[in-house]
C-alpha cells in the first residue's frame, strides 16, 4: 500500500514540474482559465457571489453568456416553496422555449420579445441556431447565500484541509473544491446517496474510508480530507493535468480518459466531447471550481467582512473495547450533542444505543486540561468495556411485507428499524431485501444518565453539565463546529506522503 501511494506521489510530482504556460490561458500552470471557459466561469461567479437562493437564472445550458431572465422564487424554508419555485421555473423554461421556437420558425420575429432574445445570440444567429437553442433553455438557482454560510463554516478547518493537501504533494488551493461539492457542510445529502463535505459516493468512499452502518467518515472532514486528496492524487497520475483531474472527481477517471484518448486537451474536450454522460455538471465542473476559488479568496470584495468559525482544540482518546454511547457520555459528564458534534461520523444506530462505539475508534473531545495526555485507561475504568460488539439479527423482505409489519414481528419500533438501516423517509422496502434487526437500548432518565455533579475527568464545563441536566442546550455548543471532528478510525492507517 505505501509503495503505490509513494509510487503515485513520484508520479504527480513529476507532471507538476512539467506543466507548461501555454499562450492564451491565465497566469496559473495548475488551475488555467482557458478562454473557452470564460463565460462559464463569469456564469459561475455571478451564482455564488450575486444571485441569492431566491432568484433563478434562465439560461442556455451550453452557452452560459446567454441569460434568457432572472426569476424570482420563494425562499428554501417557506411552506411549500419547493413545489412553488419548481412550477415557476418550468413556466419560464416553457415560455422562452416558446419564444425561441417562435424565432426558429421564423428569424425575424418583430414582437418586441422575440427581438430581444435574438439580439442575445448576435447577427449571425439562424433558425437552426434558435431550433438548438430551445431544447437548451434551462434554471440555475443562485447560491449566494450558501456560499456565504459555506465560507463561515469552512473557517473552521481549511487551514488543516489545505495542509493536507500539501502534505501529499498536492496543490492547497484543491481544499476550496468543497463550495461546489457541498457548500462545507458535512450534513448534505445528494439523490445519489453522495455523503459529506466530499459527496462520496458510498463504493467510492469505501475504498478510503470506513463506511458502513456504525462509521460513516465521509461525514468526518478531516478523514474525508485525506480520502479527497488520495483520489485526486490518483486521477492526476492517470490524467496528467488539474483541469482534467479535478472534472474527473465528478466524471470519473475512466470516463475523462476514454474523453483524453478522442479529444487530448482539456479545452478540445470542454468544447466537443459528446460522452454520454458528460453532461452539464461533468462539463461545467471545472469552470465552477475556478469560480468558487475566485469568490472565496476575495469573499471581502464579494460579501463584505465575515467572521468565519475558526477550529476548535480537541484531543483524541482512543477506545480500547467496546463502549454504550450513553455509559460513555455519563461517565465523561459530556452532553450527547457535544460528543456527536465533535464526531459528526458517528451512525443513529450507535448514537441510539443499537450499538456499541467499535474498539479502535478514535474519540474527539474538546481539549481540557484536567483530561489532557491521561492515558485512555485512566480516563475509562474496564467495567465501562463490552466485551464484544452486540450481534445483528437479519431478517430477508418477503411478499407482503411492510417496515411497520416487520418491526410488529420483531418487537423493535419502527423508527429504530428505519435507522438501522438507513430507510427513506417512507421506511421503503424492497423484496428480497436484507435487514439489519436492531436491539433497543435500555433507557435511563437524562437525570441518571447527565448528572450535574463536577469531578476532574470531566471535559465540559460545569455550566454546560447542568445545561444539559436541566435539558437546555449547553452553551459550548455555540462554539462548535460539526464539521471539525478529527476522527481517525480506519481498517487501515492513511499515509500521507
């Protein structure tokens, strides 16, 4: 395994060193902003940095100089807002594929619409020109106010991301890739089950991360950092440059090989690759991270002086066996909300209690020094350890069957069923399915189980303790980002270069 990463890095590193200027793109050799690309990055600058989530830009999905109109849609948390903004912007897509289609038949449309709409393609547009153009009418919600909430949140570890990135050879400036994947939130979650900070996919996470129903590290930053720079590592050995590269971590590498071998350049491929899934995203993938990385370094021009979050001091404390998330916050006198803040990779099915924390998990706690340097043993006694993880139950879907039918056979609720194995919100199964049966811990009052008592073990201040003994939310969590966890819990140990 280290002779493949080292064998990798010696690669990347030697293609970085060969990178020429070429004629025509920007001052960077790493990241140039080829002038095929130009527009879309303007495009891109003016989603993050001018358009809020309650505007919708009507564009031509290929030529991204041409704005159609800017609509206005209603704000993410209103009731019912998804279904509202939704029909608005397919009344717009359906209007200007009318006008456009109307233009198509007949170029020289005098209504005063037609005319302004033909005037964006320039005098030598024709009726094929506006045919094309019709079936290309699309909505991009602006972003404005994401990127700016992704920027306070990135403030909290991109100096330990960029670091990374540098300790495996790679260029810093890749930990912005983040304001396009995910706006720095660890919580998101794609329709492909992308995951994290990162958008792993589960397959590919599994082959850097621990992913499975207890450990999920593509929601970790720090340990989905590592996986990140690994797989870009690897797609710049393969690809031979970042533009190529970085469209890969959303195309994939074999897909943006197959596109080198019939096109070569990064520009040749942007402006005739016809793959078919290179499709806008894959395409404009590139062009929004030269975008965000714009926006970000200047975010004072864009936005005005922000306080972003900065990291929180924490220590690790390895477990030695098997430990209840609920023993474990009673005898640290750590409210669960802290613990799991700092731990943001921990699974509902062990935050429940349907499951022990693994031996070998590495726990973050925030820095204290009465529990600073403590070896792992002194700070938790033998009788706190399980001697083995508790066993699953398996049950296969039949004909008939339904999540509340299931849980009723079993005696578990249904809410515990849907976490163990990730149900939709629906609790949908499919025939034939394999289900995790889970155990129901056993409850304990937040009396019994959070006392406010003070002792030198505990790595939370006092007042938070009886914060969270009264069941208030204890003030330490204003100070914490979920996104700062360090966790290091792996089946193999990653080794920067």
């Amino acid at each position: 395994m280290i002779f493949k990463w080292l064998s990798i890095w010696i690669a990347v590193a030697a293609l970085m060193l060969t990178v020429p200027v070429l004629p025509g793109h920007t001052a960077d050799p790493l990241f140039p902003e080829y002038p095929e690309i130009t527009a879309n990055v303007a495009f891109w600058t003016d989603i993050y940095a001018t358009y809020p989530t309650t505007r919708a830009v009507v564009h031509d999905s290929l030529r991204l100089n041409i704005v159609y109109d800017v609509i206005d849609l209603e704000p993410v948390d209103h009731p019912g807002s998804r279904k509202v903004n939704r029909r608005r912007m397919k009344a717009a897509r359906l209007k200007y594929g009318r006008i456009l289609k109307r233009l198509a038949a007949d170029p020289q449309a005098k209504d005063t619409e037609s005319e302004r709409v033909a005037g964006l393609f320039g005098p030598r547009a024709t009726a094929r020109t506006f045919d094309h153009a019709r079936h290309r009418v699309r909505c991009q919600i602006g972003q404005r106010d994401r990127f700016r909430s992704g920027l306070i949140r990135s403030g909290a570890y991109f100096d330990q991301m960029r670091a990374i990135f540098q300790a495996y050879g790679l260029p810093g400036d890749l930990a912005y890739l983040p304001h396009v994947e995910s706006s720095f939130d660890t919580r998101v979650t794609s329709k492909s089950g992308a995951a994290g900070m990162w958008q792993f996919t589960r397959s590919t996470g599994r082959r850097f991360l621990t992913v499975d129903h207890m450990i999920d590290e593509r929601r970790d930053p720090i340990a989905a950092t590592h996986a990140a720079a690994q797989l870009l590592m690897e797609n710049y050995a393969k690809l031979g440059s970042w533009p190529l590269a970085i469209t890969a971590y959303n195309h994939g590498a074999a897909g943006m090989q197959r596109a080198k071998a019939a096109h070569g350049s990064y520009p040749a491929i942007f402006s005739s690759y016809q793959g078919r899934t290179f499709k806008f995203a894959s395409r404009n993938f590139y062009s929004e991270f030269l975008a965000a990385r714009q926006v970000a370094v200047n975010y004072p021009h864009y936005f005005g002086q922000l306080t972003l979050k900065t990291p929180v001091p924490l220590q690790t404390l390895p477990l030695d066996g098997y430990v209840a998330w609920a023993d474990l916050c009673r005898h640290l006198e750590c409210h669960p909300q802290v613990l799991q803040a700092l731990n943001p990779a921990l699974m509902p099915p062990v935050l429940s209690g349907q499951k022990y924390l693994p031996r070998g998990y590495v726990l973050n706690l925030p820095r204290q020094n009465p529990f600073e340097g403590a070896e792992p043993m002194a700070v938790l006694p033998l009788d706190l350890f399980k001697p083995a993880q508790r066993a699953s139950r398996y049950y296969t879907v039949r004909d008939g069957d339904t999540a509340g039918k299931i849980a009723r056979m079993h005696r578990v609720r249904v809410a515990d069923l849907v976490l163990a194995n990730n149900l939709d919100h629906r609790a949908t199964v499919y025939l034939r399915q394999r289900l995790r049966i889970p155990h129901l811990p056993t409850r304990t009052s937040d009396k019994k189980r959070f006392p406010a008592s003070s002792s030198s073990s505990s790595v939370v201040e006092n007042a938070a303790v009886k914060s969270s003994a009264a069941g208030k939310r204890p003030a330490i969590l204003d100070t914490i980002p979920v996104e700062c966890g360090d966790m290091r819990y792996r089946r193999s140990p990653i080794s920067p270069i």
